[in-house]
C-alpha cells in the first residue's frame, strides 16, 4: 500500500465515480483503475463493486472508515516534518547551569518562543559534570556550562565571562574595608558549594594561590541559596556578580581585587554525531548572539 492509492480510493468513494476522481486528481483514468487494482492486490481483497454504481464491499467499507483515520494521521505528520525543514517546530533539549538558567536565558528564550509557538524547548538544570553527563548519553542536545575538564569528545564555544564578587553581611569585618583581596579571607568562615562545583573549584584554587588558605567553611547544595545564608549572617560567599546584584538587604557586594576573571560560560556540543534540525540551530546563533554581548 501506499499513500497515493489510499486518496485515490477515498476520492473515489467522496465522488462516487472513477472519472469524476480522475479530473480532481488530475490523474488518467486509466491511472485511478491501476491504483485501485494495485490497492487490492496489497491488501488481498475486493475493496469495490463495480457497476452502474459503485459500490463499496463489506471490506471496503471498512478501509473506507479507517482510511480517513490514516489520511488525517499523514497529512498532521507531513505537515509536522515541512515545519521541522523549516525550522517553525520541533524539540530542543537544552542543558543549562546557575545562574544561566535563572538570570540569563528567561529573557532570551521568551520572544523566540513567542516568534516559533510550534517549538518545544525542554531545560535540564544542573553543574557542568552533570550536563557533560547528560550530553554524552544522549539527555540533552546541547549544554550552556563552563568548560569542561577535557574536551577530547566535545567541542566548546566560549561566549561570556561570569565574574565573581565577595557576599558578606553588613557586619562582617570585611564590609568597612575599601579593597578586599583573597588573603583577607583567611581564617574566615566562607560559605561553599559542592565539591563538583565549577565556582568552588575556582575559589578554592585561587585562595590556595594567593594566601587565602585556611579557611573554616560551610557547604550549600544550592549556589542561589548563598546569598540567603550570607543574608542570615552565616558567613562571606563569593558568588556570581549577577545573583547578588542588587545586594540583598543586610548584605554588602565588594570586589575582590585579585581574584582572576570569573568562569568562562559557553556552548559545549557533542564533536561526533550532531545533526541538528533547521530550529536547534536558530537557537544556537540566538544563544551565540546574544550572550556574546554580555
């Protein structure tokens, strides 16, 4: 079986005659009777009567019903993949870590969704082991991260730099002082992520580096949950910039003098393998566009 027999045998039954098929479809008639004939011989049974008046068998009958189920089904399906061609549907499955995923990509991805209403985009939150994870298996298409820690299977596009700065309470210590540098933080009581943490990762490498070790600290599951424990006076964060600006009430944001550029944020895709629809890579030059400019 195929489609063009199926129409034929619906416009047929619609129309009530071989001849009057014929001119709709712009077919020969000598054409609608081969589809007919192929249509029958696929399916193994008589399908139409044929005489002064069609007549459709008990079979036919049934095709008929069934047909018209099957002819919607494709049409939708058809209609769905020339939309996928080009790019006005289909399913982006985008991995994003904090504070991208709160701060950075709702004002983004709103006006492209509103200009695409077919397209679907799915959001998976996490670190960047874990969104490196994720792409890997399969989970996701693509990931907004920091860049991983090897990138023999990925390719990474860097696009922003997240920078850093000091959360501490009104009343810390620190809060009175002009500069602030990573050895002023030795002793203090500093609230963390968790170890896989790309922003933990980088404080503690650079309070290692530049005399800001020891230090007494507190671990937080959650970095947007930092700047609510600093505010609780249980301790200093360095946090990104953009989640801690305006400081909350109780709270002061200073700059921490020789702390290095922040974590460089970008898009890291699968290097073998992508083969991405016509709206995934509106998305990517949208992403790529817009977050360059920060």
């Amino acid at each position: 079986m195929d489609i063009r027999t199926i129409k034929t045998f619906q416009t047929i039954v619609r129309l009530g005659s071989f001849q009057k098929a014929a001119e709709e479809l712009q077919y020969g008639q000598s054409t609608i009777t081969m589809h007919i004939q192929k249509l029958e011989t696929d399916i193994g049974v008589k399908l139409l009567e044929r005489g002064k008046k069609l007549q459709l068998t008990e079979a036919g009958r049934l095709f008929h019903q069934s047909a018209g189920v099957l002819l919607k089904d494709y049409d939708y399906l058809n209609a769905t993949m020339t939309e996928l061609v080009q790019g006005e549907a289909g399913v982006v499955r985008l991995g994003v870590m904090e504070p991208t995923a709160s701060y950075r990509l709702p004002r983004i991805i709103k006006p492209f969704l509103e200009q695409h209403p077919k397209v679907q985009i799915s959001i998976q939150i996490g670190n960047t082991t874990v969104l490196t994870q994720m792409l890997n298996e399969g989970l996701i298409d693509l990931a907004l991260c920091t860049t991983p820690e090897t990138g023999m299977d990925h390719t990474f596009d860097p696009l922003f730099v997240e920078n850093l700065g000091l959360l501490i309470p009104d009343t810390h210590p620190l809060a009175a002082k002009e500069q602030i540098y990573l050895r002023d933080l030795r002793n203090q009581h500093i609230l963390i992520t968790t170890s896989i943490c790309p922003y933990r990762k980088k404080l503690e490498s650079s309070l290692l580096e530049k005399g800001g070790s020891p230090y007494s600290a507190m671990e937080i599951g959650n970095m947007a949950a930092l700047k609510f424990y600093v505010q609780a006076s249980y301790g200093a964060a360095v946090v990104p910039v953009i989640t801690a600006r305006p400081a909350p009430d109780g709270t002061v944001l200073k700059e921490i003098q020789d702390l290095d550029s922040g974590l460089v944020t970008g898009i890291l895709q699968k290097k073998i393998g992508n083969s991405y629809s016509s709206i995934a890579n509106k998305l990517i030059t949208l992403l790529k566009t817009e977050l360059q400019q920060i």
